[in-house]
C-alpha cells in the first residue's frame, strides 16, 4: 500500500468553534501558523455565519488578516450565504465552502431551512465564485445518522452530492457530524456516493464520538477515499448536534496513515505540538 | 489497529490441484509439514472429487497418511459428494469443505448442477457430519463476478450463503474465483452477505489475477472479516474457471497483515520457506 493522502485541516474551525472558551484571535492566528508550517495544504480558519449564530468566529477577519500565510497553502472560510461569501473575500480567503445536511431534521435546527432550500442559498456563491476561480468545497453532515431523523439513507446523501458537485464544488466531504456511522454505514454511504462523484472528489470527514473514526476512514481509504478532515487536538463537534463532539485528531490521524504505509507530506513533529497548542487553548 | 486475523492456507489443495505438474505425494507431504510447523491452525490438504476430474488431488488419501499431524491443526478435505465425505473421513480429515456457486454458469460448468442442486447434494453430507461433531466448512465461488455469467448479484451470494449457513457450516468462504472483484464490488457483496451470515463467521478468499487481492483483504478487513485464505507462493487458480489464476500468497497476505498491526500466529521466516518450496514444486 502506498500513495498520498491529504488531511485537511479543519481545527481552527471546525474545531474551535465549538469550544465554549471564546479563542483570542492571537491565539487563533498562532495556532494557523503553526499548522501553515506543519505541511497541509489546505486550512480551514475562518466562518464568515453570522457572529450571532457562533460567537467563536466574530474574529474570522482578523484572523486572516493575521496569519502568516504560507506558499502552497489555501486558507479557507465556511460561507452560508452571499454575505459571508463576500466577507470572505474582503478578508482574502482562499478558498470557501458551503454546507448542507443530508438530513432534513439537521437541516431544519442548523440552517432553518430545507436542504432543497440551503442548496438554493448556495447558487449565488457558487456563480459568484466561479467567475473569479475561486474554489468552492461542499460539506454535507449527518451522512449516516442524524440527531433528530435518525438513520438516513445513502440515495438522500448521493443526491445531495450530485447537486453540490453538479453546482461547481470541486470536492465533497462527506461529514459523520455526530459520529455514529459504522464501518458497514459509512461503505453503504459511500459506495452510493460513488455513483454520482468521482471518488477523486470526495472526502471523508469523521467526528470520533463513538470512538469509530479511524475505523471509518480505514474502510473509506479501503473504497479509494484519499482525502480526509481532522482537526488537531481533535477538538469540537457541532453546537446544532446534540452528542456530536470531537473531530477526528489530526495527529491521530496522521500517524496511522503514515504506519499504512501512506504519505501526508505532514511534519508529524509539528502536527504534535499544534495538537498540544490548540488542547491548551480550550482551557486558556 | 490490533487484534487477530487467521489465514486458512489452502495452497497444497486449491493451490496445487491447479499446476499443470502431477505434484508426488511426498512433496505435498513434505509442504504440509513445513506448513504445520509455521502456526497455521487450518490448513487445507486434500480433496475427495474424483480424482478423473482433478488429477492433482488422486493422492489425498495419501497425503492424509503421510503427514505429520501437528497438535491444533486441523488438516481439511474438500467433499463434493457422499462418496468423497467417507473417503475424507476414512483418510482421517479433521474437518471438511463442501463448495457452492453464487452463479449458475459457474455451477454448471464446475459441478454439472444448478446452485438448488448442488447444495441438495450437501445435506446428507451436513446431517453425517453433525452427528460425528465433524467442522464443516462452505465455500462460495463467484462471489462478485462468473467467468461465464459475468457480474454476480450480492443477494444471489447473501441466498447461497443463508443456506449453507443454515445447513450448519460454521464458516463461509467467499471466493472472489476468476479475481475481478474490486474493492466496491467486494464492499456490496459483504454488506449483502452480513445481513445473514455474522461476519465472524465469513472468510474471504481472494485470487490475484487482476492484482486486487490485497485491496479486497483491506476493505474486508475494514468491514469486520477476520480470516482470510490463502496459498503459499500464491500457487493455483481453478481449472473451470477460464482465466482464474493464482491464490493470493499467504507470504504477502501474513506481512500486509503484521504490517497493519494485525497478529497472524504465523512464524513468516517459516512461510516464506514454505512458498519457495511451493514454487519448487510447480515446476519440479
């Protein structure tokens, strides 16, 4: 076994976001910078939703306008509408993503709306976005379970792949938000995805709150996935998910790559110590 | 990543009986020994077919005779009939292996029978060896794709596979016979087949004729299976099966296993002196 595979970073996002202790952007901007030189090329750091919504992200601006930004490495924002989208530019993020739920009980408490609705929301940025190049990434949550519809079925997640990827994300990351999908779960889900996306195209992105993570990234890396989500220190979860807690951790992660065999063109040293920096930020 | 995983060599019986060489009995004998010796606790050495069919296998009963029964090894023949399940249990087989198609081409072409037949035939063979505490054990071939009806329906494998479960076999083998199973294909079958069959009672059995087998190993292995057959030196094939070449090699499986953090039991300096001896013998 052998070949690359990329881990994006989603912890100064994804991750603190849902940490009730609310990160000084210093803190946030030192975090960034240290994974910049932890080898990812990609780092998702910044969530222009309403600082209302998630009080974490009020700082997203300055953030970006703080790091040190690294050659090769695209710093990312979540984006939920055209609001944030252009925030996002004005803060010179390099990339954005949308979101959207396989599940319309998660949908309804995350975005208050219909994932046939949500996806509409995105049109405007993803037209936007492609006329200036900018790339466009696509979560979908709840791929397998859902905190309030419970199991959803693998045709509801495909469909709404096609859409995002039909709509110009250049990758989907497919998110288990609250960490219940099983080996079996996450196979039957992505053997359907698989039909509408290249498997190119696809990421995987697991929350370790059963303790099947890395299970679940085995048997995606076993059906061709080679693009994964973590988040060091494998902080947050999601704050509109009862239950969901804890990204994947990147050096978690990481390291058992690497022991298969495969390359992450990460410095594992560095990933270790941005793990223990971001753990010592959710205490203060 | 821990845990125990069992490779049921299979090589002096599905490995040999498909050399074009007639191997003598007492290379086989001298095989099964070396085997013996390398921690395998099953070990598949003998086959009651008609010895006009397959050639190779004429001296079973010698072979059963001649060798040295190592404590906790179970020496297994392969029994397609009555005549060949008192033939088996008459040479001292601690267990034996009835066979079944999940294709009908395949059943024709390998038994003259339709899969309904075919498993007729086992019944009295399940009901004998119930009485006398005799393991048995059910293989299916064909399990993702025919040489003669091309793809093969999970479900037709998920039937074949209730049945012989329901018979009393303790474990089914899934036999990917002509190799060109994929990752995906392998992933659909098992999900199937685990919906009747717990998958501590499944064993894959890959060939590598298209290269895949260690592929199909990882995602079985990511979907539960903890045994794997396997032929040393990656001998055989199947000789009804246009196209159908080479067991995957214990010696490859028993190191991407103990490189995976799996424990196999196996002593890997005494399996690699077993597949150079099982690729001496091919050709004399």
């Amino acid at each position: 076994m052998a070949g690359r595979v990329e881990i994006v970073e989603v912890g100064p996002r994804d991750g603190l976001q849902n940490e009730k202790r609310a990160i000084p952007v210093t803190e946030k901007v030192a975090l960034v910078d240290l994974l910049s030189r932890a080898g990812f090329s990609r780092i998702e750091c910044a969530s222009f939703v309403s600082p209302k919504w998630v009080p974490q992200m009020a700082g997203s601006a300055e953030v970006l306008a703080g790091i040190k930004r690294a050659e090769g490495v695209r710093y990312a924002a979540l984006t939920p509408n055209m609001r944030g989208y252009e925030d996002a530019l004005a803060a010179g993020a390099d990339e954005i993503a949308v979101f959207a739920s396989a599940s319309e009980g998660f949908s309804k408490a995350n975005v208050n709306a219909t994932i046939a609705e949500s996806i509409e929301r995105f049109a405007p940025i993803l037209k936007a976005a492609r006329h200036i190049d900018l790339p466009v990434r696509g979560y979908i949550s709840c791929v397998t379970d859902c905190p309030y519809d419970g199991h959803v079925e693998p045709g509801q997640v495909a469909a709404v792949a096609d859409k995002l990827f039909a709509m110009g994300c250049y990758e989907i990351s497919l998110g288990d938000t609250i960490g219940q999908g099983t080996p079996d779960s996450v196979a039957k889900m992505l053997l359907a995805v698989k039909n509408v996306v290249p498997v190119s195209r696809l990421a995987g992105h697991f929350h370790d709150t059963a303790g099947r993570a890395i299970a679940n990234i085995d048997v995606s890396l076993a059906l061709g996935l080679r693009v994964f989500d973590a988040a060091v220190g494998g902080l947050g979860g999601c704050p509109y998910a009862p239950g969901a807690k804890g990204n994947v951790a990147t050096e978690a992660v990481a390291a058992h790559l690497e022991r298969l065999g495969y390359h992450t063109g990460l410095d594992l040293a560095l990933v270790n110590e941005a793990a223990a920096m971001a753990k010592a930020m959710r205490t203060g």
